[in-house]
C-alpha cells in the first residue's frame, strides 16, 4: 500500500500492525482469536446469568453486567480489524471508518471508566450502610447512574474526536498501531500539535489518573472498614473487593501509560494496547467468574437448567 500523496488529502490510513513476519502473523491470529473468543463467551455469559438468575439481581450485578457489555463492545471495536490484518494482509482503514473506531473506542472505554466508579460506590454503601444498601441503590437509582456513565463516556469521546477532526491531514498516512487512536493519528496531522496533544492529555490523561486515584482512595478506605468493623460476611466482602481491585489495576495501569503522558512513542506502547484493548476485557471476565462464588454457582445452575431443557427436547 502506498503512502498518499503528500499535497492530497488523506481519505484513508495504512496500519503497520503487529508485525511484518507471516509466520508470527499466524501465530498471533490463532492467540488472539481465542483470546477474543473467550471475551465474548465469558462477558456474555456474565450477562445471561446475570438476566436470568433471580438471585444475582442486586445493585452489583447490575453494575457488572454493564461493565461486561462495555467490556465486549470496546474490545469488538478493535479485535476484529486486528484479525483481519493479521489473517489477510488488508490494514488500509478509511479516514471515516479511523473515526469511527476511535469515537467508539473512547466512548465505550470511557463509560467503563464511570461504571468502576459506580462499583467502587456500590460497595462503600454496602459496607458502610448495610441496612440501608438496598433503599440507597435502587433499581431507579442504578439506572441513573449507570445512564450517567454512557453519558460520560460518550462526553469524554466526543471531546476527543472534536479535538482531531479539526486537524487539517495532508500528508503522511501509516499508522504504526493495529487500530486507530488518537496518540498516533494527531502525530500525521501536517499542522503544529503540541496544543491539541496537550488538551488530548488533559481530557484522557486527567481522567484516568484522576478516576484511578479516586478508586484506589476509595478501596483502601472499604478494605480499612472491612478489617475494623465488619464481622459477618467479612472472608466475601474482602474477596469481593479484592477481585475489583485487581480488575481496576488490569485497566487502569495500561491505560495510564497510553494516554497520560506527552503522545512520543515507546518501545512498550503496542504491548500495552495489546493488554489494554484485548486481554483486559478476557481478564474481566475470567476473574470475575472464577473468583465470585455466588457466581460461578449461578452459571453452573444456567448451565444445568440449558442441559436439561435441551434433554427435554
């Protein structure tokens, strides 16, 4: 594929991808399609058991079901380019199409974001207001906030992609990523970036320092409450946090070293976007079926009832 013109306008991008080896190509398709066939049966099948078990109809749930959802979405933004390119060689994206997955992109893993807030809020009412957990996060209460979540995430993407569509793109066009993001495609703009790169950092990297911070202030104080004050149920309310905990790491930390520093390129950078857009959302999932009890034995009871409808028939 070769690279535009450097008077014309840029109607299409060239992804460099992973590599250039056919042989490790290969490889690398063969991995990443379990790893995204794995984010779609885990996430998914979070979010049946959730629907379909009476029991699992609480506030947290609810929550987790959503950040499954998003957790799929965001990962079905980029996966399926990424295997194509690997599959087949095509990693020609259109200036459009580029767009579109970053608006997505952001929107999807911005609201996220708000939802391990929402979570982390989840459990502060729950050890610290027990007796009135249920009152607090009511049904309308969760959908509000988790509406609130979509709307942050869609306010995050909308600022970002504002901040790139007015960049003028004349020149060069090779990404070298395996998705469109905003850290390299403002780099080919053929304008002076250093103002829109440091609004890029203020809107992405304050969000993700700022809300990791926040979540991390807000755990340490729960896990403090658990150790001094909460005798029943204290082995489960410790287990459950700590499974947020690290679903909080494994999202924040990657997504840290992307988007809150200056947009020069590293050696790790890919790597982390591999972790960040396609291990994180198999890693949700994973983690929260085989580290939650209630739930591992909520989808054994799904698993069943299927089975034996299906003898039935």
């Amino acid at each position: 594929m070769e690279q535009q013109n450097l008077t014309s306008t840029v109607t299409e991008f060239v992804l460099l991808g992973l590599t250039q080896s056919p042989e490790i190509q290969r490889c690398l398709f063969i991995i990443f399609f379990i790893v995204y066939l794995t984010t779609w049966v885990g996430n998914v099948t979070i979010i049946i058991t959730v629907i379909t078990e009476q029991q699992l109809h609480t506030p947290m749930y609810f929550l987790l079901a959503n950040l499954a959802f998003l957790d799929v979405s965001d990962s079905s933004v980029t996966a399926p380019k990424l295997l194509l390119g690997l599959l087949y060689q095509h990693r020609a994206i259109s200036f459009n199409e580029c767009i579109l997955q970053m608006f997505f992109f952001h929107f999807f893993a911005g609201a996220a974001i708000f939802v391990f807030v929402l979570m982390a809020v989840d459990r502060y009412v729950a050890i610290y207001k027990p007796l009135r957990y249920l009152n607090i996060m009511n049904q309308g209460v969760c959908v509000g906030l988790v509406a609130g979540a979509w709307m942050g995430g869609l306010a995050h993407s909308i600022v970002q992609i504002a901040l790139v569509l007015q960049l003028p793109f004349c020149g060069p066009n090779i990404l070298d990523n395996f998705y469109c993001d905003v850290p390299q495609v403002i780099k080919l703009a053929c304008t002076d970036t250093y103002l829109v790169e440091l609004l890029m950092v203020s809107n992405s990297g304050m969000l993700v320092i700022v809300m990791f911070i926040i979540l991390l202030i807000s755990y340490t104080i729960i896990l403090v409450k658990i150790r001094k004050h909460v005798t029943d149920g204290k082995r489960k309310a410790l287990s459950t946090c700590g499974t947020q905990i690290t679903v909080v790491c494994l999202q924040f930390i990657p997504s840290t070293f992307i988007y809150a520093r200056p947009f020069r390129k590293f050696p790790m950078d890919k790597l982390a976007s591999v972790f960040f857009t396609l291990i994180t959302p198999m890693m949700n999932a994973m983690i929260y079926t085989l580290k939650n009890a209630e739930m591992k034995k909520a989808i054994r009871k799904l698993m069943r009832r299927i089975l034996f409808s299906e003898r039935k028939l």
